[in-house]
C-alpha cells in the first residue's frame, strides 16, 4: 500500500516539475536596455564646419616695368621691413625696353612730329601776312567810302575778309598747339624709366610694402617678366582671419557678433572668435558625396591666436547659433519618431512606457524638451524593435547614465 503511494507521490512530483519548467519557460523575458535621465542643465547649438586661416591683408609684389628679373634671394618665413628690405631686383635695360626697330620707328615718329610743328608755323606765318593785308585793304576801303567812290556792299566785303583771315590766324595757333602735343608724345614714347631714389642705375629695386613676412615666393630663378608678373606674396602672420563656407540654409541663422570658437587648429585648447562679416552672395559647391550645395563664406575674427598659426591653416570653427543657461533636455539617442510626433519609452518600475515628448533645439548629443518629460524621469536609449509599449526590461549594469 505505502508503495503506491510512494509512486503516485513520484508521479505527481515529476508532473509539477515539468508543468513548473514549461512556465519557467514560457514566462516573460525582461529585455536589456540602457537608460538615461532626463535632466535640467545649460545646453547650446553650434555649427560645426571645416575653414582655413587666413592673413587678413595680403600684399602681393609684381614688376612695375618689363625687364630681367635678378634671382629671388628672400624665401617664406623671412621678416621684411617696410621700405627697407629689397624683395626683388629688375634691369630694365636687359632686354632693353625699347629695341633698334621700335627704336627707329619712334625716331621716325618723332621728326615726323617736328616737322608738323613747322609746317604749322608756317601755316600761321600765312594767315597773320594774309590778316594785315586784308586789314590794309578794309582801311583803305573805308577812305574811298567816305566820299562816295565804293559801294556800301563793297565795304562789307573788305570787312567779312578781315574776319575770316582772324578766324585762319586763331585755327593756325591751335594746329600748332595740336602738333606741339604730337611731338611731345612722341618724345615721351622714347623716354627710359629713370631709376628712383635709392635705385641702383642699373636696375628697379622692389621693397617691402609693409612689415611682415614673406607668405610664398612666386618667381625665384632669373629670368625676364613682363609688366604685372607677380614676384612674391607678404603678410603679417600676426593678423589672422578664418573663413568658413557654411551651408546657406545655416548662414541665416549667423550674423556679425555671433560667437564661435576655433578647434582641431593643432593646439590644446579652443580658440575664441566671433563673426565679422557673412557673405551676401552664395556660391556652389560639390560635396564629398557628390551632392551639390549652396555654400556662403564667413569671416571670423580671432579674439585670441597663437603665434603657430600660419596663412592657410586647416581649422574646425564652431559657431553658437543658440543656447540656454539651464533648460530641461534628453538624449537624442532616446528619441524616435510616431508618426509626426516625437516619443520616447520612460522607465516605470520595471515596465516600459511610451509618451510623446515636444522638442524644440537639437544638436549631435542632446534635445530641448518643450513638454511630456519631467527632470529625473529615465527613458531608454536606442530602443531596439523588441521594446514596446508595457515590456518588462532589465537596465545594464553601468548602463544608466546622466
């Protein structure tokens, strides 16, 4: 008797435990999450983009005059004082600036002109005998008038001759000043640059406009150049600039005065900078991707520098667009989209629930909350497709965060 009851005691054991392991099995599995708290602190939005130094006034040195170009002796990084510090030499007379055949032809031009000059002369000798003569004549006309021998017409015919005859005399002298003009461009045609104080007699020599340092030499060797051939390029290092193309999208929200800092320049810490101007005109660029964008250049005035900064440095600026000395916010991590609206699941106990949040600023870590999020709740972090509305979860260890 004891045996069967033992057996249906064993038999009864093994159903519970097997009934116990399928509800073992099949009870709700706590999902894993990572959470973070909703807090209240100073957040701010900036736009991050890639610029260059730049210095601020750039003067660029070419040759005045045609000539031979003597070696460049000065190279980047040296000092220049302004007047003081030959930058380049150049021999106007090797090539000559003139050659024999334009030499011949200006001579030509010349004596052609002296003679013009000449032939006006003469040409106003002519007309002041030719005026006397008709004045002789209308004195005599008027002798003869008085007692009747001419005519009244004839008269007016002696006087309109003196007229014309002055009019001849007065277009002379002009022709003449007209010639003298001829001659004396075509003397200044034939004229050599005269060397200018401190010049040796034999060459241009190019100084420093100003104090600086020389930013790139662009014509080194010896050799001849043309009027305009650029030589060097010298700035002062010491007053540097950053230019930064944003997004025209971005650059209406940026203005003269708006802050900024410069990072990624090579050194510790950031640098201050503040806008100076925003460009009026947009220009277009092709991205990394392909995509073509409307870019506008803004120039930011560096507040601090540093003497390891040079013309053309690769820069990060980030420009403060917006910011708040204390203002509630999430992580952006915890957002996710439920339809138009935005929504985030909060931690309740050990239960999940969803709640539509309003957000208004954003940037790459963290977003304003407007409304439906209080300080000190906790949401989840990059919820995956197992989570939903009421799931029971587990939060990591070391995984709740501020």
């Amino acid at each position: 008797m004891n045996k069967v009851w033992l057996k249906r005691l064993a038999y009864a054991v093994l159903g519970l435990a097997v009934v116990g392991g399928f509800a073992y099995a099949l009870r709700e599995q706590p999902v894993l999450v990572d959470v973070a708290e909703v807090i209240e602190a100073p957040m701010r939005v900036a736009i991050r983009e890639e610029g260059a130094t730049r210095v601020r006034e750039v003067y660029t040195i070419s040759a005045p005059i045609a000539g031979h170009l003597a070696r460049t002796v000065i190279k980047e990084g040296d000092e220049l004082r302004a007047g003081i510090t030959v930058v380049a030499s150049i021999h106007p007379l090797d090539p000559p600036l003139i050659d024999r055949r334009t030499e011949a032809e200006l001579l030509a031009a010349r004596d052609a002109a002296r003679s013009a000059v000449a032939i006006a002369e003469i040409e106003l000798a002519r007309a002041t005998t030719a005026l006397r003569l008709a004045q002789d004549e209308l004195d005599r006309a008027l002798k003869l008038f008085a007692p009747g021998i001419i005519s009244e017409s004839a008269l007016q015919r002696y006087a309109s001759q003196v007229e014309i005859q002055k009019a001849a005399v007065d277009a002379a002298r002009a022709t003449i000043e007209v010639r003298k003009a001829e001659l004396a461009s075509a003397e200044a045609r034939l004229l050599q640059p005269a060397p200018r104080a401190g010049d040796d007699a034999c060459c241009v020599n190019l100084t420093a406009p100003v104090d600086g340092t020389v930013l790139g030499v662009l014509a080194r060797s010896e050799q001849a150049v043309a009027v305009g051939t650029k030589i060097a390029e010298v700035g002062d290092v010491g007053d540097l600039e950053v230019v930064v193309d944003l997004l025209s999208s971005d650059a209406v929200a940026v203005g003269p005065g708006t802050r900024a800092s410069i990072t990624d320049w090579g050194g510790a810490r950031p640098l201050p900078a503040r806008v100076r101007r925003v460009d009026p005109a947009a220009f277009t660029k092709v991205s990394a991707l392909g995509i073509e964008e409307q870019r506008v250049n803004a120039v930011l005035d560096l507040e601090e520098t540093d003497k390891r900064l040079g013309h053309g440095f690769r820069v990060f600026a980030e420009i403060v667009v917006w910011e708040c000395a204390a203002c509630l916010q999430v992580p952006i991590g915890a957002l996710f989209r439920e339809g138009s609206r935005w929504s985030v699941f909060v931690v309740d106990g050990d239960r999940l629930k969803r709640a539509a949040v309003e957000i208004d600023h954003m940037n790459d870590d963290v977003a304003e909350v407007k409304g439906g999020l209080a300080a000190g709740q906790r949401v989840v972090l990059h919820p995956s497709d197992k989570v939903e509305n009421g799931s029971l979860i587990e939060v990591r260890d070391g995984a709740a965060r501020k």
